[in-house]
C-alpha cells in the first residue's frame, strides 16, 4: 500500500501541477497504490506544492520548502505545470543536477502508430545549452548564448552507450556541427571519444535536421539517440507523436542521487477539469521510477512491480478503455482504475 512516511519507506515527493496536472496525479496513485499492494512494497507520497497555483498562492512557483522537500525525498514524481515550467521543472533539473532527461517513444498495443516497431530512447542533456537561460538584451535585440561543455556532453554520452548496451546496442549522436562548429563540435568529438569506450555498441552521427526528416521516413531503425538540451526537447515531441501522441510518452530526469518522473506532454489547460485527460504518460512514468528504485536500490520487488505496471497498461490499452484523445470514451480514472485492477 501507499502509507505514510516512516522508517525504511521510500519516500515519494509528488507535484501535483497545473491544468490536467491533479487530474492525472490522483488517478495515477490508484495504479502505484495497486503496485505497490500487489508488490509489497512501501511507498510515502507526500505533496510538494509548485507551479502556477503555488505562485497565486505563495508568490513563486518554486517554494524553498518545496524545493528542500524534494532533496530530501528518494524520487520525485511530477504531473505538468503551467505557464511556470520554467521556472519550476528547468530550475528543478539545474538545481538538483538530473543531468539526464530519458525519453522512451516505444509502439503500444491498440495505439496507432505511425510505423509499427518503433522502439526508441531520446537520451537528452538536460542542464545546459540554450536553456540556461543566458539572455541579454542590446538595442533592438536579444543575444542568447549556448553553453555546451566537455563534462556535460561526456557524461551525457556515457549515459546513452550504458543504456544502448542493455538495448539494441546502437546509437546516433545527433547535432548541427557543420554549422555550429565550436559548441555541436564539441558534443560531437565528445561522444565519437566515449564510442571508442564502448566498442560493442554501434555508433553513428546524424544532423539535427537529418534526424528530424528520419524519425517520420523511418523511425523503427533508431534505437538510442543522444542529443543537446534543445534538440532533444524538440525531437522527443516528434518520436512521441509516432507513437500515439504526448499522452503516451513518459520521462525520467536521472541525477547521480535523485530523479524527477514526468509525462513528456503540458498541463493542457483547454481539456482541465473535463476527466478526459490520458493518465498513461503518468502512469508509465511511475514504472520508470520504481524501474529507478531496481536499478539504484537493487530492490528486485520494484522492477517487477514496473514490469506489471507495462504489462498492465499494454492490456488496457488492447481494450476499448481508452480516453477520447485514443478515440474511447473513458475518463481519466477509468482508464487508471482499470490499469489498476489489472496488475498482478
């Protein structure tokens, strides 16, 4: 069961977000209250106010206490904010070092899919380029500076090759380097050097625009790419709409202690409040997370309790208990309720 925080439980900050963000948030906990039942193991969710409703009511999105909150918890799982994303999920991830954002675009069961097979991990650096937030105006202008360093782009590339060697065992490095020559360039020498560290995994390179074109003419023949902050951003919303749109595509934003879980989609403001939003980015997300736990803790009842929780949602997903951006009628919780009942 999800219980309260004692002695030897994982403790989980949850940020319940903005929008679709609470809708989504409660009707996930049913499927990680069910895995956790089913799994034995003992989880503390604890609320951690951020985001645009936090801000009205506390004046900043990101509270100090909040911020101390998820420092001192084991994983933290967050639904989407608002219009102060940046100042709550990019400081979050420059703060607390989640120096590796894991974007899994993969075909589901039920889901159209653009080409079948697709099968992918965007691993996207994720504590600098432009979104550093380097800005500067000038008369009649903006200068915005991209910082791209050998540390972050090494330890970024050894992040892919470790999870391309569990995979498919190939990766593409991918940037602009024929035009950016310094800061690409650098990304690019970076990772053809943790290559030669890995000589079982295949490697290539591929410009940004190269990759853009490739992920629609053929996206089953990637399995790992490795980017920049900025394009991974842009091409993990591509390989997510592959495979059925952003509410099937979740993240992981991996620190050398803590993570934060996420849906790769927004806080959809348009559709908050109707229960119609899809929970299964979310959900998936959890499976990421308590992945993490195995992973990090070896704690073997938690990566079967991930297992369940895929194979759980893959069923869901093969029935007509979809929500209406699927083509169903379900409700949000509907569709997280029967994920849960379905977990064994």
């Amino acid at each position: 069961m999800v219980t309260k925080k004692s002695r030897g439980h994982y403790t989980i900050s949850l940020i319940r977000g903005d929008g679709v963000g609470p809708e989504i948030a409660d009707a996930s906990l049913l499927v990680l209250d069910a895995a956790a039942d089913s799994f034995g193991l003992k989880l503390s969710v604890e609320e951690t106010p951020a985001g645009d409703t936090c801000k009205e009511r506390t004046g900043v999105p990101l509270p100090d206490s909040s911020l101390e909150a998820i420092r001192s918890s084991d994983a933290c799982l967050k639904a989407p904010v608002g219009v102060t994303a940046a100042d709550v999920i990019v400081r979050l991830r420059q703060t607390l070092d989640t120096y590796a954002n894991i974007r899994p675009a993969r075909s589901l069961p039920g889901v159209p899919s653009l080409k079948p097979g697709i099968d992918m991990v965007i691993v996207r650096e994720n504590t600098e380029d432009l979104y550093k937030g380097q800005e500067f105006e000038f008369d009649g202008g903006v200068v915005a500076l991209r910082t791209i360093t050998g540390r972050a782009s090494e330890r970024i590339a050894q992040k892919a090759f470790e999870l391309a060697e569990q995979r498919s065992k190939k990766v593409v490095a991918v940037h602009k380097s024929n035009v950016l020559r310094k800061s690409d360039g650098l990304f690019a020498e970076v990772c053809r050097g943790v290559s030669r560290r890995h000589p079982k995994v295949a490697f290539s390179e591929m410009l940004v625009d190269a990759a853009a074109m490739n992920l629609i003419r053929d996206p089953a023949s990637f399995d790992v790419i490795v980017t920049t902050n900025l394009y991974g951003d842009i091409l993990s919303d591509e390989a997510a709409q592959l495979v059925g749109g952003l509410g099937m595509v979740p993240s992981a934003n991996i620190g050398e202690r803590l993570s934060i879980f996420e849906p790769v989609h927004g806080a959809a403001p348009d559709i908050a409040g109707k229960g119609i939003a899809n929970p299964v980015a979310l959900i998936l997300s959890e499976a990421m997370m308590l992945e993490w736990f195995a992973s990090t803790r070896t704690d073997a009842a938690c990566g079967k309790a991930a297992s369940a929780i895929r194979e759980a949602v893959n069923r869901v997903l093969g029935t007509s208990t979809r929500t209406p951006d699927l083509g169903g009628t379900a409700t949000t919780r509907e569709v997280a309720e029967a994920v849960a009942e379905t977990i064994t």
